[in-house]
C-alpha cells in the first residue's frame, strides 16, 4: 500500500524560513521522480519545484527561484523543500507528489501524479506580514 507523507508546515512570519518533508513508503523511491505542488482555495494547484529520480536534475518555478531548495535522500524514502525568505504569497496548502512511473526528468512540465495515493494529503504552509 502506498503512503505519501507530509509535514513541516506552520504559520511563519514574513523573511522566516520552513523545511518540509515527505515520506513515501509501498514503493520503490529511488527510482520516481518527485515533487512538491502548492494550492489556494479557489485556484488550480500548481508545481513549486521537481526533482528526477535520480537527483540529477531540479526544475522550480521562477518565483520560488533562489529562495527554495528541493532535496531527496533515497536511503530514508524522503523528499525536502527548504523554504527561505518566505512571503505571504507563498501561503498555501502543500503536496508532495510522487510519480506513479519510473526515471522521470524534470525537463518538461509535469502535473503530478494521476494515482490518488502518490499524493500526500498536504501541509499547511501560512506566511504572515
């Protein structure tokens, strides 16, 4: 049975900083490429940053760019988002996304998994002003 995970999310002032983290059991880790989606209510999720199987290579959106960090560590099934210099405008519900397929790049956009249970069920990031 496959279980993703979350935790790290709180309530931060403006400039702080969080870590987040995602564990993922019931599958082979190494090989999946993963990844970290944000969601507001009322908007569509978006992906914040990917990482391939392999850590060789990380895709983040422009405007987490230079403040967020997306690591994995295959030995303990787990998956990071350092955030930094956090902003009210990162305030959001986060997921971690694992891919229900094999040796996934982050080279092109992906939307996350279409397999419910590769997903976590969210951490609650607020960044206040």
């Amino acid at each position: 049975q496959v279980q993703v995970v979350e935790s790290g999310g709180a309530l931060v002032l403006a400039g702080g900083s969080l870590r987040l983290s995602c564990t993922a059991s019931g599958l082979t880790f190494s090989s999946r490429r993963l990844g970290w989606f944000r969601q507001v209510p009322g908007k569509e999720r978006e992906g914040v940053s990917c990482i391939s199987w392999n850590g060789g290579g990380t895709w983040s959106r422009d405007s987490v760019q230079g403040r967020f960090t997306i690591s994995r560590d295959n030995a303990k099934n787990q998956l990071y988002l350092q955030m930094n210099s956090l902003k009210p405008e990162d305030t959001a519900m986060y997921y971690c996304a694992v891919d229900s397929g094999f040796y996934g790049s982050c080279a092109g956009s992906w939307r996350g998994p279409k397999i419910p249970d590769y997903w976590g069920q969210g951490t609650q990031v607020t960044v206040s002003s």
